[in-house]
C-alpha cells in the first residue's frame, strides 16, 4: 500500500512539471512568434541586384527600424519614388550623410578617402563602376549600392537627379537581418565599415528563434510525459512484481 501511495505521489508531481512544461513552452512559442511579428517583415526580393549576399527571388525577414538608425553596411528595404513606383527595393549603405564615396582607389570603394574592404561583393568581380566619380552626400542621406555592382540600378544609376543618386533616411523601412528562403541564415557582418564608424547591432532574430525551439521542446517533452508514464505502469502492471527464492 505504501508503494503505491508514493507511485502515486510521483505521477502527481510529473503531472505537475509536465503541465508546467507545456505552459512555459506555449509562453515562449507564442511570445517568440509574437516578438517576430511586431519587429519583422518578411519580404521577397526580386532582383538579383544584391548577389551573392542575397539572389532573385530569396526570402529575407527585415527588421523594421527607422532610418535614422541605420549604419555603413546595413543591407536596407526601401522606397522611394524618384527610383521606383510601386515596389520596394533592397540595397547596402555604403555612406551617410556627411560622408565623402568615391570609387575607386587600387580597385576598391572610399568612403572619406578609406578605402573599403567589401567581401561579399561576387567572386572576381571589380568594385568600379562605369562612370562613378566623387559624391558629397547630403545630411540626412544615404549612398547605396547593390553588391552586384554591374547591374544594379542604384544611387550610381542616378546620379544625375537632384539628390546626387542618394535616399532620404526617412525611406528606409526595414534592415535585413536573415535569408529565410533558402535557409542562409544571418547575413555577414560588413567589418570593411568598421573603421569608419560603429557598426549596426544585430537584431532580436537569434534570441527569437531560441524561444520558439525551446518553447516547441518544452511543448512536445511535457505533452510526451503522459503517454510515456502510462505505457510505464502498464508494462509494470503487466509484468507483476519479481519473485521472491527463498535462500
């Protein structure tokens, strides 16, 4: 009679902990997936303009951040009118306001006379540009470039207009953190920018994706419990008690 009385305390309390597994695992799964929605924004690109880093038709999840915010090297989601109706577009700053971009210095891109080690630029491609001389721009603008840079129509393609090919920072709408689609995971830091200036925080996405495995674990582990402890107590019921040989 004892024996049972504990049996029973015990499937209590494994009920208990299983129970509480599942709700922490729901908190952190919903939270998770709550958390993603408030700070990303899935978006499909649909050049292959940013090549290799990212290719026609890749799935990319982009934090949705102000302008104000954004830093040399941050592979950006914007719109602006004078570029594109109708869709927005997905290309690296490469200088702010105030920043000095020429190209290019022994085959690489300056910016305020530095030049700018750009690794995720293609396999045996050149940095230059046809026809790209020095740019002053503006406060409260950006530069930007495709990492493709023979055929992405980008601030070098316009040049020409009144704003020297350059963005308000007020049209940025995201910051891409991570190819989704296919699974290339976060996009590489541009340490080439880190001489010239702090670099861009990572954002929430790793620790985002933590809380929705761990919550899933917890999920299917405190669910698992019941069916797992029942198959048990069958097993032991069917099996009986050993017997006890007289010595």
């Amino acid at each position: 009679m004892a024996s049972a009385a504990g049996a029973g305390s015990r499937g209590g309390l494994g009920g208990k902990l299983s129970g509480a597994a599942v709700a922490l695992g729901l908190l952190l799964f919903l939270a998770g997936f709550g958390w993603a929605a408030v700070s990303y924004r899935p978006y499909t690109v649909p050049t292959s303009s940013m090549a290799p880093t990212i290719d026609a038709g890749d799935r990319v999840l982009a934090q949705r951040v102000d302008g104000a915010k954004v830093r040399r090297g941050d592979v950006v989601v914007f719109g602006d009118k004078t570029w594109v109706t109708g869709s927005d577009l997905v290309k690296r700053v490469v200088a702010v306001g105030g920043d000095t971009v020429a190209c290019c210095t022994d085959g690489k891109l300056t910016v305020d006379g530095k030049p700018v080690d750009e690794p995720y630029l293609p396999k045996g491609a050149p940095a230059e540009i046809q026809g790209f001389g020095t740019v002053k721009v503006p406060e409260g603008r950006l530069f930007l470039l495709g990492d493709e840079r023979q055929g992405s129509l980008d601030s070098t393609a316009h040049l020409t207009d009144a704003a020297g090919g350059t963005v308000s920072r007020s049209a940025v709408v995201a910051r891409v953190d991570s190819v989704v689609w296919p699974m290339r995971g976060m996009l590489a830091r541009p340490t080439g920018f880190e001489a010239l200036g702090t670099l861009s925080k990572p954002g929430p996405l790793p620790l985002i994706e933590v809380m929705i495995v761990a919550g899933a674990v917890l999920v299917l582990a405190g669910a698992a419990y019941g069916p797992v402890a029942a198959g048990l107590g069958r097993t032991r019921a069917r099996t009986g008690p050993e017997p006890v040989h007289a010595g």
